[in-house]
C-alpha cells in the first residue's frame, strides 16, 4: 500500500514510519528540509520536501497515496491555524482520489486529553477537553465528516506515548537520572499510556484495513497512578532522585497548559481498537522500566 505521513521526524510519527516500512508498505513522507529527507530516505522513504503551511509543496503527493497519516504538529502558536490548513489540504486529496473511484483514506492524529477528567471512558463517550487540546474535537469532526465524500476517515486519540527518548516519560527518565524528578500535583492521578511501538501498529492497523474508520483510543488500559510510574523509575536510577510533588498553581505559571494536562485523571478504555484485533505488547510503564531505560540509552546515544 501506498501511504503519504506528515511528522516522519517526530515522535509518533517516526515510530509509524518504522512500523510502515516494517509491513512492506511503500511510505512518502513530508520533511522540512534537505537534513531531513536523507535521513528519511535512508530508511527507504520518499521524501517530499515541503512546509504544512505551503499546501502547493505536498498536496499532489498526498494525493497519489492510498492512505495519508496525519502525525505532524506544529508546535506554535499558530498550532490550531496550521493544522486546520493541513487536514483541509490532506481532506481535500484523499476526496480527489474517492471521486476517481480510487482507495482514500484520512488517519487523523488527536489524543486522548480531548476526554478531559475520564473514568472508563470508551470512543464513544463525549469529549470535555481541557485548554491545551480544546481545538482538536472540531479538527476530529472535520476528518470524520469527510465520509461524506468517500473518504474514510480515521481518528486515533494516543495517550501518554512512551519508548525511546522522547515525550512525558522520557522526560521523567532523564530528570531521575539527573536527581529530581517534579510531579505536577499530588500524584495519584492516572495517566493513561501507550508505548510507541504499539501505537504505531495501530496506525498501520487502520490504514489498511478497508472497513476500519472512526474513532479509535490507543492506551495499555493499566490504569497507573503517576506515582506508580515515578516510584518504578526511580527504582532503577543509580542514585535515588530526589521527588517533589509540586502545586498544580505553581506549575501552570512555569508550564502553561501542559500542567492541566500533566494533572489529568484518566482511565480509558479502547474497545474500538481491540475490535479490529490490535492488543499492545506492553501493558504497563512501570513494568517495563529496565526496558525502558535501555531504549532511552540507546536513543540518547545515537
């Protein structure tokens, strides 16, 4: 299959890409610059170098493939303007292709934050989203919206995405490794997690399988406390780190939205995801730390 990915570079989007290329699909990606597209074509990727903000760069391109992956994010102030651009631009292909009589499919990246406070939440319950993601539940509607035009439309909502060396929990590894690990609040809320790996199989999931569309959550469903998750690593770190929980006031004047989002309590629950035969190879954060910390060394170090 013929598969067009914006945010090859990015965390989750790298992470698609490698389980793309793994399945033996062909993958076009869009890349910012010359540095970039070698990088990704030594992996065997066409690169497309262009801007999500330039859709002349990429739209032609997008066209030509049998499903386009939306995993960019514009980390700006202009996010919610830029991304709106990109779905109308990557909408508009995929439609294209579907008035041709052509496979078009749409795979939209969201998250789980759009759910707000959650307890057992499954796709099919409202959204509440907090400031940080408060756009994205109109973005998803967009890209669902586009079945009206033969396109079938795909929103995977991710939760706290860990492996490697990036994201929340990567950032928790290298601050014990460091001596101080900050937790946003009192701790005891749940995050709900997903490894990378298993995140992208998803991806790959949905993108080939013709009767796949709608809403799809993407979580290990351990239902860990963040406290759970920082006593596991710290159990690992050479020296015991220092934790200090701190006020969620406090945190909101030096981390803006993402503290809300740090201090979310959630528990969700991926039915939808499990239903087309996706099950993650890891279930749990704190499980997985000796795994963990060695794929974060290895990242580190490339």
């Amino acid at each position: 299959m013929r598969v067009f990915l914006t945010g090859a570079t990015g965390y989750v989007g790298s992470a698609v890409m490698d389980a793309l290329l793994r399945s033996g699909h062909e993958v076009t990606a869009l890349v910012r610059d010359p540095e970039k597209a070698e990088q990704v074509s030594g992996r065997g990727v066409h690169p497309i170098i262009g801007e999500l903000t330039r859709p002349a760069s990429y739209a032609s391109a997008a066209e030509s493939a049998d499903s386009i992956i939306h995993a960019a994010l514009e980390s700006s102030k202009r996010t919610q303007k830029v991304d709106r651009q990109a779905i109308d631009t990557l909408i508009a292909a995929a439609g294209r292709r579907a008035a041709a009589g052509l496979p078009a499919c749409v795979v939209y990246t969201s998250s789980a934050w759009v759910l707000g406070e959650a307890h057992g939440a499954t796709e099919d319950c409202p959204v509440n989203p907090i400031p940080l993601v408060e756009w994205r539940p109109e973005h998803e509607q967009i890209v669902l919206d586009a079945s009206r035009d033969g396109v079938r439309p795909v929103v995977i909502r991710p939760g706290v995405v860990y492996g490697g060396a990036r994201g929340v929990v990567g950032d928790l590894l290298k601050d014990a490794a460091n001596g101080l690990v900050r937790v946003v609040g009192a701790g005891e809320n749940h995050w709900t997690c997903i490894y990378d790996r298993d995140l992208a199989d998803l991806y790959v999931r949905v993108s080939t399988m013709g009767d796949a569309s709608g809403i799809f959550h993407a979580n290990d469903e351990a239902d860990e406390s963040v406290d759970d998750i920082v006593a596991a690593i710290t159990q690992h770190a050479k020296m015991l780190p220092d934790v200090r929980h701190v006020p969620i006031e406090e945190a909101r004047k030096k981390m803006g939205p993402l503290a809300d989002a740090l201090a979310l309590d959630q528990i969700v629950r991926s039915p939808r995801a499990h239903a087309l035969g996706w099950a993650p190879t890891l279930r749990s954060v704190a499980g997985s730390v000796a795994r963990l910390l060695e794929e974060f060394r290895t990242a580190r170090a490339a």
